[in-house]
C-alpha cells in the first residue's frame, strides 16, 4: 500500500480490497489487476454496498444501571439540569443504578451496547468506568469490562495492530495511556 495512504480519501467505485493473512494488502480500482490465486481466498462480493474503515470510540462509558433518555425529552422542553436532579435524575441517579444493578445485569447491558455500536461501524471502544464514584463499583464495572473484552468479537491485539497500521501511514494517536498493556 502506498505510504500516502492516510491523505488519500477518495471513494474507489466498484473496487477490490484483497486481505492476506488479517490485513489489507491490496486495494484496487475497478480494472486493476493483481497476480493473486482467489481460490487462495475467500470472496464476498459487496456489490450496492460500501466498505468502510472500523470506527473508533477512544471514551465511553458502556457499563452502568439504568437509562435516562427520558431526560433528554425533559431538557429539550426546556427543564434544567438542577430541576431533573431534583426529580430524582442526573448523573447521581446512574450512579444508584450502577451500584444497585448486579453484574449479570451489567454484561447484559453493555454487551447490548457494544452490539448496537458494532452495529453502527464502530469496532473499537476504550471503556470508561466512572458511573460507581466508590471504589467497590468502579471495580465491578473494571472487572465487568474486562470479561465483555474477552467475549466480545473485538480483542485487544486488534487494537494494537490498529493504532501500529495507523502510526505507520501517518495518523497521529492520541490516547489516556502511554502504552497498551494487557
């Protein structure tokens, strides 16, 4: 691949992208040709649809108790964020839900988020505890996100062989850690 290929966002209609051994090694226009056996390979054929690059999300928080997408309706109308914490709402309500909720009902939640965002093209999460504010949950939540790293499709190795590809075409990283360690 061309060292340039991080300035070069163009869309290739009807194009081919070749994967040797988990990753890219060839991305052709449409009548370009290379000595490759496909047998060698398997084919999807993608034709009407477009291949995008995975989606990164370097800050979330994916494990916690409760919902609030009724406040959003209650700050649109206008309702401060005072007046919901004086409902019962805010940040403190996710924090008692968080602490009440038990862990089974935590993996259940964020493995349906980090379903919905794989859904959505995003394939790599850094996770955030931080809805515990004691030391007892946010561990739980820690312990919680480590088991969903190891059962969910996206593994930390792919994580680092991203950020690698993306320092190598000449993406600048930016990240809350010095270093991956696992």
């Amino acid at each position: 691949m061309k060292e340039n290929a991080a300035s070069d966002l163009s869309i290739i209609e009807n194009g081919t992208v070749i994967v040797t051994n988990g990753l890219i090694s060839h991305i052709l226009k449409q009548d370009e040709k290379v000595d490759v056996n496909l047998s060698d390979y398997h084919v999807l054929d993608a034709s009407g649809r477009a291949l995008l690059p995975g989606f990164v999300d370097p800050h979330i928080h994916f494990v916690f108790g409760g919902y609030r997408e009724e406040e959003f309706s209650w700050r649109m109308r206008g309702d401060s964020y005072m007046e919901i914490m004086n409902w019962g709402g805010g940040i403190l309500s996710t924090t008692l839900k968080t602490r009440e909720a038990s862990e089974d009902e935590l993996i259940k939640s964020g493995k349906m988020r980090l379903d919905a965002m794989l859904h959505l093209g995003i394939t790599t999460v850094e996770g955030k505890s931080g809805y515990g504010l004691d030391k007892e949950t946010e561990i739980k939540q820690l312990r919680i996100m480590k088991y969903l790293n190891e059962v969910h499709p996206i593994e930390i190795e792919q994580t680092r062989r991203y950020l690698e590809a993306a320092r190598q075409y000449g993406f600048k990283l930016k990240m809350h850690a010095d270093e991956i360690a696992h």
